[in-house]
C-alpha cells in the first residue's frame, strides 16, 4: 500500500503541533514526580482547572488568549499547592503507593467540584474562528500556530529557570539527592511547594491550549493524563528534556497509527508506547533511573 | 424490598471478590492494580462470548474467563514486575482503557458499543426472577466464601509470607534467595485470575455487558472498599465491599432529600464523596476498619 | 432550569402524596380504587445523555400533574419514581431493581441509552413491568421482551431509508459519513450504502471516531481526502460542533447534514454562522401543530422542543391511557395487553391524557395521536410509521425544507 507522502507529511505536522501541546503537562508531571519521588495522578484535574479557569477569564471575562493562559497558571499552580499541602503532604509518610492513590481520589474530586460548580456541557472559548493556512496539500491552523508558540514560550522559560535561577538549581540538587541538598541547607519543603506550583501551573497551561483548540468539560484533563503520561515515561520518567522528546514522539506516533488503525484506537498508540518502553529501555529515552 | 436486597447483596459479592483480587496483589504483596476494572470486563467478555457465541455451558465460560484473565495478569506482570510499583500503576490504568476501546471498535468480535445481551444464567428462565436472584446469590457467595478460603490459606502459608516480605521491602527479600519476580507475576496471575471470575459471575448475572459498564470509577469503589475494610485483610475486604455498596444505595435515597441542587450536581456531589471518603480513610484510618493482623509466627 | 426541575419534582410528588392521602380517606368504593399508580421514570440526569434526561422528567412530570389535578385516572393519583440512569448500564441497574421491587411501579418510562435500555430491559419483563424507551438501536426491539416494551423512536432502518431519499432528492453524488462509535453507527452505513444508489449518489467512505476525543482533524482529513459533495454528521452534539468546526477551518465547502437532536439550537447558538449555514438536519416529525406539542413546548419554555421530551410526554399519557382502558389495574401486564388499544385504531383522535381520559370514562374509544407523532405501534414494539422533516440552517436559525 503506497502512502502519499502528503498525507504522512500533514499527519507528522499534526502530530508534531499536539505533541507540543502535550510537552507542557509532561513537564508538570515529571518534574513531580523528579522532586517528590511519586506520580501525581491528580495532573488530570488540575489541567481541567486551568482550562475551566482560562474559559472564565476568557469567555465571562472577555480577555485574550494570553492573558487566560497566565490566568490558568496561576489558579491550577495555586491549586496544586493547596492541594499538595492540605491532602497529599500529610500522606507521604505513608509512601509513594499510598500518595498515588490519594492522588487519584483527588482528582476524582476536583474533577466533581468543577463539574458541581459547571455542569457536564462542552463549553468554548470566545474565539474568532479562522480558515486554516494551507500550503501544498498541507494546512494548519492560526490557533494552532499561537498554541506552538506558546507552548514553546513555557518550555524555554522553564528550562530557562531551571538552568540559570538559584531556586531552580535547588530544584534539581534535590531531584537530583535529597539528602546532600539537605546537607547544602537547601529547604526541601519550600522546593516542593514551588515544584507543587510550577508544575500544576504547567498543567493548567495544557488546558488552556487544549481549550483554546477544541472544547472543553469536566473530563478535559482525564481524557490527555494516558498520553501525558506515556510521554514522561518515554521520554522517561524524572527527565524534562525527556518529557518533550517523549511527548513530541506520542504526539506523532498518534498521528502515524491513523495509517493503519482505526482512529477510535488513538489512545491505545500511548499505552503501547509505554509497554515497548518498560519492555525495551525502562528509563526512558533520556531517563537516568528505572528502578 | 427483599428482591431488591439480595440484588445489592449480590452485587455486594460481586465487589468483593474484585477486592479480594485486588487485596493479594496489593494488600498482601504491595503492587498496585488500578486497572482492574479492565480484567473484569475481560473476564466478562470471555464467558459472555463462550456461553452466548461458542454454547458452552456456564460454567466452563467462568473457568476460561479465570485461565485467560490469569494469563493476561501474569503477561501484564512480567513486563513490568522488576519495576517500580508505579510504572505498574501507570500501565494497568492504560490496560483497563485498551480493553474498552477494543471491546467498543471490534463489532465482528464484542459486538461494539450494542453489547452483548440474552447472556445464560444458572437456570434462568426454568424459574421465577425472585428465585433466580436467590439462587445467584447463593452462588456469589459460595464463589466468595471459597477465594476467601484460599486467600487465607495463602496468607497463613510460608508463600504468603514470602509475599508480605516482598511488599515491605522486595530487596531484602531477595537477598533472602526468594526469586522476587516469580512470586510477583504468579500473585498478580492469580488475582487477576479472580477479577476475571467476578466479571464472568457478573456478565452471567445481568445477562447483558457492554464497553460502558467498565469504567475506571469502579476501580475507585474497589480501592475504597479495600482501603475502608482493611488493607491487607481478607475479611475487611469483604467488609468493605459491603460497605461500598451500602454506601452507594445510600446516597441515592439521601439525594432524593437534599434542597435546591439540580440533578448534575447532585450527581457530583455522590461522586465527590466517594473520593473525599476514600482521602479521609487513607489519612485518619489508612488500615481500614480490620487491621491486618499478621499471622503469629510459630517461635 | 435544572433547580427548576428538582423543585418540580419534590412538588410533584408531595402533591401526588397529599393527594393520595385525601384520596385514601375517602369512603372506599371497592379496594383498590383509591390506592395510587406508581410509575417509574429512569432518565440520564448525569452522563453523556445528560443534557436530555432532566426535560425529559419534567415533560412526564407534568402530564402527571395535569391527571391528578383533573382527577387522576379512575379517581386514583398518579404517583412518580424517578431515578439517574447515568447513562451508564450498571448503575442503571441498580436502579431500575429499586424502582421495581422497592417503589413496586407498574411501568419504567424513558430510558435513553441503547445500552442501557438493553439491560434493563430483562429485569423489566421478567417481573412483568412495562418498559416505554426513547432508544433508537434496532437490535432493542428484537429482544424476547414478550410485549412489555415499546419504543417511539425510529429505528435506524425507518430514520436513514428517509434520510437516503432525502439526500437523492438533492442530486448529491458523493456522500461520506463521519460517526460516533454507537451502536446505529455500522446500521446506518449500511443502509446508506442500499438506498443511495437508487437515486444514482454512492457513499465514499466512512470514519468511526471515539466520541470523547476532543480533536478530530485527522478524521476530517480523511473525509475530505475522498472529496466527498455530502458529509453525514452522525454523532452528539459536543462532538458535532467540534467537527463543523474542524471542517470549517479545513476550507471545506460541501453540503453537511446531520441528526437533529446532534445540531440543535444550541449548536446553532454556539457557533458563528457562517459555520453552521447551510447545515441540513433530519428530525423525527413531531407533530409541531398538535395542541400536544404547542402546551409541551409552553411548559418546558422553548419553542424548539428536543424528539426526547415529546416522546416522553407521549410515553406517560401512553401508560395512564392504557391502565385506564383496563379498568384501572396498573400493572405492567395491563398496560402491554391495553396500550395498543389506545395507541391505534378507529377511535376518536385524542392528542393529550386529560382528554383521552375523560373520553374512555364515556365509553368512546380513542385514538392518541403524540407530540412526538401518531404513536403506533407493530406487535414487536416499533412505530409504524414517523414523518421525519427536514430543515436547513439559516442566518443561526432553522429553515424548513421538506418532510418525507
């Protein structure tokens, strides 16, 4: 069966625009699970919060796309750190399984309270709604090109702040060894309050792109979390840079399986990326540690 | 009112058999299964395709469903048994998820989003509806009372205590000479050799399954149940189990009360109390409600 | 609205209550003249269906009311159940066993989804409860249900054979269909792929996507690749919007046309014209100038009333019609052997309960003819027979075009 290459070429370009997107939660979830050493499956709420809080900014409070990012960072990172203290903090004693599955009744009910404050109806973003761009037998669309570039903005700021602020250097001594960050005097609570932040935050920003793009409800952030988190561990678990290869990987290999799967299978592409990864490289792409 | 009682009986169960599956490989040998909803639906499809599509007898639809759901455990397993007890949280939530999407696409084989309907059940339509449902229970319970015989065997057994060492700490049990990975694959082959049972007992009882039944929310129920009636105890999982469901009826009547909300919100708030209740458990009381209470060891 | 709802419920039944206490302390004439009808409706309140469940109640609730406040039926109170299906079988089973042996209803009125009406269905006619359902899957009506169910949606068969001759009486040649992973999805294909090429069009292809995704532009990709004239949307609102949409920004300038409870009024509202126009929609006819229909459409204040709560308002009349023409026994087994009786025939056409019940109590046989349609139904539980009127989407608001 001979595959136009346009056809490969269009379906590399939409999966290369929905891996970016997927990129920014894959780092919120990996830098967590780098600092606090479990999986935070409450992401999933916490990027329907950043979607639902962009939508009021936008839609009630008639602002632009920019500013419902910004809007969304700030409530799902202020989410995530209230949440981390109040729910998941006093259960870490416990251990990294307990922590999980605290994460995933938290995200049960977050996703209720959005859905108790916003009903189950789909709800819009007040865009203009434009005709997309097409060159050769390709097209894209304005939104998207806007969500690449913002999305692409987040990435550099974070590797940015990571690589070159005093709070982001703690950040990885501590992801890198807790106890010799002790040692250092660095205070592994703080650390984690502004990896909490940040990486919800981030979470929130996923939303936002997802609901500048399509529609958004209650289940907006439960239906990406397979495929962010099949991007964290292929690219592998703990690694950021890992986070962004991995997604923009899922996003094509999404993309791709079109050719031969039926598209109702879309998800499935993510779990089977996880399974050859653990079966063939359990690190990850980029990942250091499997244990 | 009584047919009505020993339907949530039933369904009582039901859940806990998933909670006993769910007890071996978690309470009992520390790994996580938060896809369990998907060998449930797994073994339901099997028996409901073997009794409906191939004619077997009942019975013989259940024990395929427990052999082929126990392979699918053990295969699950062996990816990922020398891994963190995470990337075996992320995976089994990815399986219950591909085992939806295949059920709802491939039509030629499940019948797709119809579902398969007019399932046998044990003498079902040789007698009333009420003596049905009786006869069911009877049997769910007999199926509950013989898993619960061999889990406790199992925990009172030299194996069992192989698996409680791994769960406290699996590199000490190792260096102990205990061959870590075979015990983790064969405990997770056998509970999800369990699971599959209670989704073959399940697809026999309602006569009808589809994709739609097999949502992660009844993973969460389990877990609940588990973590409410005693990680680690196999009675507590039975406790729980009865718990859940009390709870779940509960609910409906109490809503019916509650002022001024309309229907979604009522229906979020049902769903927001399972999560909050499965929190203030794991913070307040994480053992449950019967501690484990480990088995003396002879000095 | 939803508050609205909850408070008409509560309301509804303390009045059905307070009724049937005064009721009860009335002299008796003949033991169970007095005791109330208990009815069960069983709706998605939550769920993907959950955006029809809560008027659907309330259309039900409020023919209830109307019977009480006229004088019942035979001088007995109607007396409503209701419970959240979810849209989702396993609850729904547990629910429709509380309705069944807890409140002891006679009939389960509205269940939406295939699925779920499939497994409440044998619960339903092993205890001899009457079962009235909005579902449209035509494997439904050929279950062994032995006449204790009806349905007042068209069948897949009946809904796409007109939508077929509708789409040839456009001179489309080329049609493509983009689906939501239902059970009518496969059907429907099917019976496009007979009826088209009588009138000299084809299908070119067709894409089943999973309904809750949220972005769909491969699939579109893929229709527009078979450079279709025609693309059938056969799936749900939130998915439809997404996919005009999708087709809009795509720069396709076919023909589109789609179920009409899919693109509705709110899709309209929700999407600017310029990607809506144009936009043909199929809907079960119902009867938009029976008295029926216009006192719904008052209650539930719209005047574009969704095919579900007028046949939920159909059902309930049905019912009570039925338990009235058998001498008021309300059991399931009386309205399966009575409902046809009322339902069809020579007798006068009567297009709500209040009439019709009054009219039985003369001894006239009537003929109740539905907001939803004339209500028919064959022996297996089907309607006869349903107009179904076909409109266009212009300037955000709907055109009539034809009706088949």
């Amino acid at each position: 069966m001979s595959v136009p290459l346009d056809e490969v070429a269009q379906l590399v370009l939409n999966g290369l625009v929905a891996g970016t997107m997927l990129a920014v939660p894959a780092i919120g979830f990996t830098a967590i699970y780098a600092v606090l050493r479990f999986p935070n499956f409450s992401l999933a709420s916490h990027v329907t919060i950043g979607a639902f809080a962009g939508y009021v900014a936008n839609a009630a409070g008639g602002w632009p796309a920019w500013a419902a990012v910004v809007v969304a960072f700030v409530v799902a990172g202020a989410a995530g750190v209230v949440t981390d203290q109040v729910v998941l903090r006093p259960l870490r004693p416990a251990g990294a399984l307990t922590t999980a599955i605290g994460a995933v009744a938290l995200t049960i009910v977050l996703e209720n309270v959005v859905r108790f404050g916003f009903g189950n109806d789909l709800r819009g973003y007040e865009l203009p709604i434009r005709r997309d761009w097409q060159w050769a037998a390709v097209r894209i669309g304005p939104q998207q090109v806007e969500n690449l570039v913002i999305a692409v903005v987040a990435m550099v700021a974070v590797f940015a702040f990571l690589a070159f602020t005093r709070t982001g250097k703690a950040m990885r001594a501590v992801a890198d060894d807790p106890t010799l960050a002790g040692l250092k005097g660095i205070d592994a609570e703080r650390v984690a309050r502004l990896t909490n932040f940040g990486a919800m935050g981030l979470a929130g920003v996923g939303g936002v792109l997802l609901g500048l793009d399509t529609t958004i409800d209650p289940l907006t952030g439960f239906r990406v979390i397979l495929s962010v988190f099949a991007a964290a561990v292929v690219g592998g678990l703990g690694s950021i840079p890992g986070a962004v290869v991995g997604a923009l990987t899922i996003g094509v290999a999404e993309e791709l399986s079109l050719l031969s799967l039926a598209p109702a299978y879309r998800t499935a592409v993510g779990f089977v990326a996880i399974l050859l990864v653990l079966t063939l490289r359990p690190r990850g792409l980029l990942g250091e540690r499997a244990y | 009112m009584d047919n009505y009682l020993v339907a949530m009986a039933t369904f009582a169960c039901l859940y806990a058999l998933l909670a006993l599956g769910l007890n071996l490989v978690w309470g009992m040998a520390g790994m996580i299964n938060l896809g369990l909803v998907g060998f449930f639906g797994f073994g339901a499809y099997v028996s409901a395709l073997a009794t409906r599509r191939g004619g077997a007898p009942i019975t013989a639809g259940v024990l395929l469903a427990l052999v082929l759901t126990a392979v699918a455990g053990a295969i699950m397993a062996l990816i990922t048994a020398r891994l963190r007890g995470d990337y075996l949280a992320i995976i089994t939530l990815g399986f219950s998820e591909v085992v939806r999407l295949v059920a709802s696409n491939e039509i030629w084989l499940t019948n797709g989003t119809d579902g398969i309907s007019g399932i046998p059940g044990p003498w079902r339509g040789r007698v009333t509806p009420e003596t049905f449902n009786l006869i069911f229970l009877a049997v769910a319970a007999v199926v509950v009372v013989l898993v619960l015989a061999v889990l406790q065997r199992v925990r009172h057994s030299p194996y069992g205590r192989v698996l409680r060492a791994i769960r406290d700490d699996d590199q000490v049990a190792a260096v102990a000479g205990k061959h870590v990975i075979r015990f983790k694959v064969e405990a997770f082959a056998v509970s999800a050799g369990v699971l599959g049972v209670a989704g073959a007992l399940w697809a026999h009882y309602t006569s009808f399954i589809a994709p739609d039944v097999f949502v992660p929310l009844l993973t969460i129920y389990i877990v609940l149940a588990l973590t409410a009636g005693g990680t680690g105890n196999n009675w507590g999982a039975v406790v729980g189990a009865f718990l859940v469901v009390f709870f779940l009826e509960g609910t409906r009547f109490i809503t019916a009360v509650v002022p001024g909300l309309g229907a979604v919100q009522v229906a979020a708030l049902r769903e927001g109390l399972i999560g909050v209740s499965l929190l203030v458990i794991l913070r307040l009381r994480p053992s449950g409600l019967l501690p484990e209470r480990l088995p003396r060891v002879a000095s | 609205m939803l508050t609205r709802s909850a408070h008409l419920s509560r309301r509804t039944l303390l009045a059905g209550a307070a009724a049937a206490a005064a009721a009860t302390s009335l002299p008796r004439v003949g033991g169970a003249q007095a005791a109330a009808i208990r009815l069960g409706t069983l709706n998605p309140l939550t769920g993907s269906g959950g955006s029809y469940g809560p008027s659907m109640r309330k259309a039900m609730e409020w023919v209830a009311q109307e019977v009480n406040a006229a004088g019942g039926v035979l001088g007995r109170q109607v007396q409503l159940f209701s419970e959240d299906d979810q849209t989702n079988p396993e609850p729904a089973v547990r629910a429709a066993r509380k309705l069944i042996d807890v409140d002891k209803v006679a009939a389960i009125m509205g269940t939406w989804a295939s699925a779920v009406t499939t497994a409440v269905a044998p619960l339903c006619w092993e205890s001899k409860t009457f079962l009235t359902t909005v579902s449209g899957s035509d494997t439904i009506t050929q279950l062994p249900h032995q006449g204790y169910l009806i349905r007042t949606q068209p069948n897949t068969h009946l809904q796409i054979g007109k939508l077929g001759e509708f789409l040839v009486s456009l001179k489309v040649k080329r049609v493509f269909t983009l689906a939501a992973q239902t059970p009518f999805a496969v059907p429907s294909q099917k019976r496009l792929a007979e009826i088209l090429p009588k009138g000299g069009a084809e299908t070119v292809g067709s894409v089943i996507y999973d309904k809750d995704k949220t972005t769909f532009r491969s699939e579109v990709d893929q229709a527009l690749r078979a450079k279709p004239d025609m693309i059938y949307l056969n799936g749900y609102t939130p998915d439809c919007t997404i996919l005009m949409k999708e087709l809009f920004k795509a720069g396709y300038t076919g023909a589109k046309v789609a179920q009409g409870y899919a693109v509705n009024a709110k899709l309209l509202g929700s999407l600017p014209n310029e990607v809506t126009d144009g936009t043909y929609t199929a809907t079960p006819s119902p009867s938009v100038e029976s008295a029926g229909y216009k006192r719904l459409a008052k209650v539930l204040g719209t005047d574009d009333l969704d095919p579900y709560s007028c046949q939920c308002h159909d059902h309930i009349s049905l019912v009570l019609l039925a338990i009235a023409h058998g001498k008021g026994e309300a059991t399931g087994t009386t309205i399966k052997d009575h409902v046809r009786n009322i339902s069809q025939g020579n007798g006068v056409k009567v297009d709500s309960a209040v009439e019709g019940l009054k009219l039985l109590a003369q001894g006239k046989a009537i003929n109740y003819e539905g907001a939803s349609g004339p209500c028919d139904f064959t022996e297996s539980g089907d309607i006869l027979d349903c107009k179904i009127k076909f409109e266009q989407a212009q300037g955000g608001k709907f055109k009539f075009v034809k009706l088949i």
